[in-house]
C-alpha cells in the first residue's frame, strides 16, 4: 500500500500590524468628514420632505377649511351613530332584548366618548387617563343622555299634551333616536305616537288593524310621526335619511294630513 500524502499545515498569517496612532490632525479630520456627510443626509430628507408637503401647501385655506369641519362632524356624529345604529342593529339583527341592545349601545358609545376625552387629555397634559374618563366623565355624560332621553320630552316638541303622554310607551329605541333628532333639529315636532280604534273613528279614517301605532307584544308603541308641513324640503329630507340610516322605515304621507311616519318592524 502506498503511504498517504502528509497534509500540509496552514501557513500561519502574519501578526496584524498595529492600528496607526491616532493624532489631533486625524481626528479633526475624521470629524469633518462626518459633518460632511450628516450635513449630505439632512439636505436629502429636508428636500424629501418640502416635496411631501408641496402638494398641501398648494391647497387652498377653503379646503383645508372644509376638511376640518368634516373631520369634527364625524367626530362628533360617530357617538350618537354607535349608540342608536348599534342598538337598532343588535336588536333587529341578532335578536338583543329591547333593554339589552340599548345597554350595549350605550357601552359602545361610553368607549368611543372615553377614547375621546383620553385623547384630548393626553394632548392637552401628556398623561393617558383613560379609565379616570371613563368613569368621571364619559359614564355620567352616556347615562344622563340616554336615561333623558327615555323618560323626557319638551313640550316644544310635541302636538299636543296628549302625544306627550303616550311618549314613555314608545319603543326605548325610539325614543333614543327620537332624542337624537331633536338635539339636532330644535324644530322637530311629534305629531303622533299611540293610537287606539277610537282615534281612527275620531279622525274619520278606516280603522288599520296592523297599524305600529298599537302597543305591540312587547308592550311598546313602534310607530310616530313627524311633522313634515312648513319646514323645507332639505330638513324634511334629512331627517328621513337620518332614521333610514339608523335602520327605522319610513313613509311620507302626503295629504290632508302631511307627516313623515317612522316605525321600528316587530321582530
């Protein structure tokens, strides 16, 4: 047998020369050099940036203007949205007690307001207090307009005394939609909630055996109407786009008696 050939060993590298010694003149040098280039980078991202804002700049103040006012509209429709859209839906949609969508409505929207004042507290003073506004602040301000807007309607806003009585036995969520509408339309007025047979023999009209202004099974009234008469076709208009927004049927009656009529179907 032949004898394998002997490996041959690594020729050991040579010992690294010493780094140069640093002097004055190097290190002022080497700092020039840094300045040089950080100067380099910041022109760069500066002039990235002026072209990012070129086109903002060119808007005029009209636009700008507009888009802040648009930004607090929906700031401020999305509480009122959560709390009657998301009862209306969690009751029609996924079967919720009347009671029971209404309370989720209302935490939803205590979120929202809560997430709110946090925000604005925290640009205002740099702490994030989010649980102290929620208990303080947004639980007082959700359950005061939900629990008044249950148990009360001004006079301004009804035909007469008689549809004010029967104002507590209509649907809860109604009431709250109802509330919503007023606070921002002072000149809404109900012209009628609860009907009885008599009413339609008063009225001289055939008696609806179906009509949603009976108390229904759930023991509440699921029908009102509006008044349409003298107030403008825009507004008329709005406030039936609103309620078919929040998931109620509506109807324009026209005739001797003009009136916008909104309803919440029986489950």
């Amino acid at each position: 047998m032949t004898p394998k050939p002997a490996k041959r060993r690594p020729k050991p590298k040579p010992p690294a020369s010493p780094p140069p010694p640093r002097t004055e003149q190097g290190i002022k040098a080497k700092l020039a050099e840094l300045r040089r280039e950080a100067a380099k980078e910041w022109h760069k991202r500066t002039r990235a940036a002026e072209r990012a804002l070129r086109p903002l700049r060119k808007r005029p103040a009209l636009a700008v203007a507009v888009g802040f006012v648009v930004s607090l509209l929906v700031l401020g429709v999305l509480p009122f949205y959560a709390l009657v859209r998301g009862s209306v839906y969690l009751h029609e949609h996924q079967g919720f007690p009347a009671w029971l969508a209404l309370a989720a409505g209302a935490l939803l929207t205590l979120g929202i307001v809560a997430g709110y004042g946090a925000w604005i507290l925290r640009a205002v003073t740099g702490t994030h207090r989010f649980r102290v506004v929620a208990v303080w602040i947004a639980l007082p301000v959700v359950t005061f307009y939900v629990g008044s807007a249950l148990v009360y309607v001004s006079s301004l806003h009804v035909k007469s005394p008689a549809v004010r009585a029967y104002y507590t036995s209509l649907h809860p969520l109604l009431r709250v939609a109802l509330a919503t509408v007023i606070l921002a339309d002072r000149k809404a007025v109900i012209t009628d909630v609860g009907r009885t047979r008599a009413d339609y023999e008063a009225m001289k009209l055939p008696v609806n055996e179906r009509t949603l202004h009976y108390r229904q099974r759930d023991g509440y009234v699921h029908a009102v109407d509006l008044r349409t008469s003298g107030r403008g076709a825009v507004r008329n208009a709005l406030t039936r786009v609103y309620f078919w927004t929040m998931g109620f049927d509506t109807l324009r009656h026209v005739g001797t008696a003009d009136h916008l009529h909104v309803s919440l179907p029986v489950r």
